[in-house]
C-alpha cells in the first residue's frame, strides 16, 4: 500500500521557484515548486501522485507557528490532494513526525504517507527503496486497520516484496501522534506514539514493530533516499475535505559501519 478548506493558505510562507497501486501517477507534473520547511527544501507535487486524484501545491500550506497543513480539497467538481518530497537524499538515522489530527478515524478513503521512496530519484524501481508508516483505513479493504508499516526491498529485489503489517491503533481520543522509523542497514524499527513524544523518549507507545532480517541487504534499502509526505485518495475520494497538521519533522543522520556492498542505481 503507498503516501480542505478549513484553513487559510498562508503564501507568505512558501517559496516558490519556477522550474502507485490505483494511482493519478502518470506522473505528468506541472512546473517545479518548492518551499521552505523544517530547514529543508521540499518539492512539491504538482500533477500525476498515488491515489486517484492529482497533487496540488495550492493544499500545502505553513501556518504562523510553523506547523505543516496538507489539505484533500474539492474545487468544484473534482478534488485534489498533497504531496511533498525532499529535493536532497537522506540516510540511515532516526525519522520523526508529530502529527495533529484525528488520524485514527479519517474518511476512509484518506491515506497519510511518511515514508521515503527511491524511485522518486531514479534508485530502483517502485516496490524498492521504500519505509513506509501510512494511517488509513484503505476504504476499509484492511479488514478493520487503520495504520501500517510497509517496508519494501532494496534495488533489484523487488520480487522479494514488502514486510507489511497492517493494524489498528487506538489512541484513546488523544488528537497528537508521534511517528518514528528507526533506518540501519541491517534492521528498521518504526513505533507509533500517543502524544507529542520527543526523539530520545519511547513513551505511550500505540505500535511499534522490529524488522531485522538475516538477508537484509536484499530487504532492507541500503542508499539515502528522497523522503516524502503525501495525503491522498485511495481508490475514491472522501466524502468532504479533509487535513491534517504536521506539528514537527526532525531527522537524526547515524552512522552505520555495515558494508552495505551495493550502490545507487
């Protein structure tokens, strides 16, 4: 499995630069956008995306407290959704998101992706290169989930497909998560945490899974990658708008001294 109008689009915020599964990707995009986030520069979407509709720069936004918004909207008679990638590769090291919202229970069409994906930059092929945390009741073809952790092989090992491990998570009415994978290149750890939990501190933990596999060169991604955050329709589009609030992104590097033997490509 792959990545509203409430609120007002803050422009002042953004700086613009001209330039899978059932999916709108044709990946046919319009003119580069990027802006400004986290101390990093993101590209955003603008055109073909997983899911069934389009990205659309104009539903990512940043508010005065520098909090992310992705936006599912209706303009008219067609919706569009929100996508978002690094313009640089990151590496093995600790990712981390704090999120608001009532992800546990969005329209079931609604998928939120944070994951990084190799194929965005040329490495691999889609179905490699790819560590995935996703909130979504997959239109409710998950047999009651709400979550996942997919995490899919390094280049050239596609057919060995993906560890995915579907569930459902309660947050007890809790509206903040913590997100978290934990890369190496021998084992991923990705947990899922109640409240706004700082990295350092595993606390109301909600999941969490360990993926250490003896041929981990082969299932674990071995090179940095482009990483991502999407906000999309899976195989319908909702029934009204819908957002959600990135509060905070931070990437800890780590360094592995693991021969990964293998190379971009």
């Amino acid at each position: 499995m792959r990545l509203l109008e409430a609120l007002a689009v803050f422009t002042s915020f953004l700086l613009i630069s001209p330039s899978r599964l059932d999916t709108a990707d044709a990946r046919t995009r319009g003119p580069l956008e990027t802006v400004q986030w986290m101390g990093r520069e993101w590209r955003l979407t603008n055109g073909g995306m997983a899911g069934v509709v389009t990205g659309d720069p104009g539903n990512v936004s940043i508010d005065a407290n520098g909090y992310l918004h992705l936006r599912i909207v209706r303009r008219g008679s067609s919706y569009t959704a929100s996508e978002l990638f690094t313009v640089g590769k990151l590496g093995f090291g600790i990712y981390q998101w704090q999120i608001e919202g009532h992800i546990d229970n969005m329209d079931k069409t609604t998928v939120l992706g944070l994951f990084n994906y190799g194929a965005e930059a040329g490495i691999g092929v889609d179905g490699e290169n790819e560590i995935d945390i996703e909130f979504s009741r997959w239109n409710d073809t998950c047999h009651g989930c709400n979550a996942d952790f997919t995490f899919y092989p390094a280049s050239g090992n596609k057919l060995l497909g993906p560890m995915e491990d579907n569930f459902t998570y309660d947050p007890k009415s809790s509206t903040l998560t913590t997100a978290r994978f934990e890369w190496s290149s021998t084992r991923i750890v990705a947990t899922i945490m109640s409240g706004l939990q700082p990295i350092g501190t595993t606390a109301n933990v909600l999941q969490t899974l360990t993926f250490a596999p003896p041929d981990f060169h082969a299932r674990i991604p071995q090179v940095p990658l482009p990483l991502a955050m999407n906000f999309w329709c899976f195989r319908a589009t909702p029934a009204s708008d819908q957002e959600v609030i990135v509060r905070n992104f931070q990437f800890i590097p780590v360094t592995d001294s693991t021969p990964a033997n293998v190379s971009e490509r």
